[in-house]
C-alpha cells in the first residue's frame, strides 16, 4: 500500500473509530509496522491534522475533520458497488479487502447501495494458509516489472519451475491467470494462480520492457494464439 493511500485510511479509520485506537491496532489493519505507523501519524499531525494522543494509549481524530467530499450520482455509486461487489468471485484477498474500504466510504457518503446483491461464487480466495500465494503478489510483480520464479502444476499433475516475466492478471469466472514470457518455453503462457504452488521475485528486472511485452501478448491472445503452460 503506498504511503498517501496509507494516510488516507489512517484518517478514515480514526474518523469511524468511537474510541483511542492503538498503533497496533492500526499497524494491524494497514498491515505494516507499528514504527511505520508511528511516522505516518507524525507526518499526518505535521500536515496539521488533529489527531490527537500518543504512544501507548491510542490516538483520536478531532471532531469536525473531513475530507472534501466525492461527487456521484445515484447511478455511479450504484456502478460502483455492484463492480466493487463482483471481485469477490475473483479469489483476490487483497483487493476484496480494499473494496470493502471503498463501500465503507460510499456509505459515508450517505449513499448507501447494499441493497443491490451480487452472488459471490467465483475462483476459491488465495488463502496463504491453505498454501496459495496471494494474487496481490503477482500484482506487485507486473507493477514492478520484476521477474519471478515459480513451480508450477500442469492439468497432468507435473510440476516444473519457471522463471516468468508477469505482464497481466485476468480474472476468470472460477480462476484467475497469470500472463506471462515464460523463459522456459520461450513464449507467452497462461498460468492458472490456482496451480501455482510456490512463487518469489528474483533479483532481474524487464525495466521498460512490460509495455512492448504487453502488447505483444494482447495480439497473440487476440489472435487465440495463447495457451495455458505445460
């Protein structure tokens, strides 16, 4: 989570809180450290917003803080909830959780839409304890332009290791993919998330590569060129 989105939450949860809460209890939520928490409430006090109290005891935010407001219509926060709804089908931990904090905003708004149901079958959540790796990982990779190694288990049950320059996600009905140059096989390979049973970033960077790679990958799979990885 990057530092302004970071601050952002920080005061939305101190505007929502009843009580002091803690910077353990915030450190968990934000999932950082507590020493990081301990800066962001310094830059945010140092930015002049009230928040008061101090290590060990909790802070609180001043009554009468907000932020400006966002503009929607009936209609988009509609959109908005429905969308934000839908990715619980994808599997995606994290950005479940970063859509729960958007629907907590727009019923801040006073706009609330939880009136409108999405059912939430989809791809199984990439749970760490049951041995998947969060999708949020492959996000950072592709963000960072960052190769990774993974094992990989094929429809057959063969496992091979790869190392894959990750270029985009697709979020499937039941599954979610992970496209990438696979430098084993020398081409684009789609990888189930599902069947990814160990992954890391190595050290080598494709630095200003992601974009080339990208659109080269978008015309294989416009062309149904594309397969998923043996």
């Amino acid at each position: 989570m990057r530092r302004s989105t970071r601050l952002f939450e920080i005061i939305q949860i101190l505007r929502a809180a009843g009580a002091p809460v803690t910077a353990e209890a915030l450190a968990a939520r934000l999932e950082v450290s507590v020493r990081t928490v301990y800066r962001d409430i310094a830059e945010l006090q140092a930015q002049r917003t009230p928040i008061e109290g101090e290590a060990g005891i909790g802070y609180v935010m001043r009554r009468g803080y907000d932020l400006p407001p966002l503009n929607f219509d009936a209609e988009e926060v509609e959109a908005l909830w429905v969308g934000l709804s839908l990715l619980a089908r994808t599997g995606d931990s994290h950005l479940q959780r970063a859509a729960s904090r958007i629907c907590q905003k727009i019923d801040a708004l006073h706009c609330p839409a939880d009136w409108l149901q999405v059912a939430p079958w989809g791809a199984p959540a990439d749970d760490p304890n049951k041995g998947c790796v969060s999708i949020a990982h492959y996000r950072e990779a592709i963000r960072a332009e960052r190769k990774i190694r993974i094992t990989y288990e094929d429809g057959e049950g063969e496992r091979t290791v790869r190392v894959v320059r990750p270029v985009a996600l697709i979020y499937h009905i039941e599954c979610t993919m992970l496209a990438g140059w696979c430098e084993l096989r020398n081409g684009f390979r789609h990888f189930r998330t599902d069947r990814i049973w160990s992954s890391e970033c190595t050290e080598d960077s494709f630095s200003g590569q992601s974009g080339s790679l990208r659109e080269l990958w978008q015309e294989q799979q416009n062309a149904e060129t594309f397969v998923e990885a043996v």
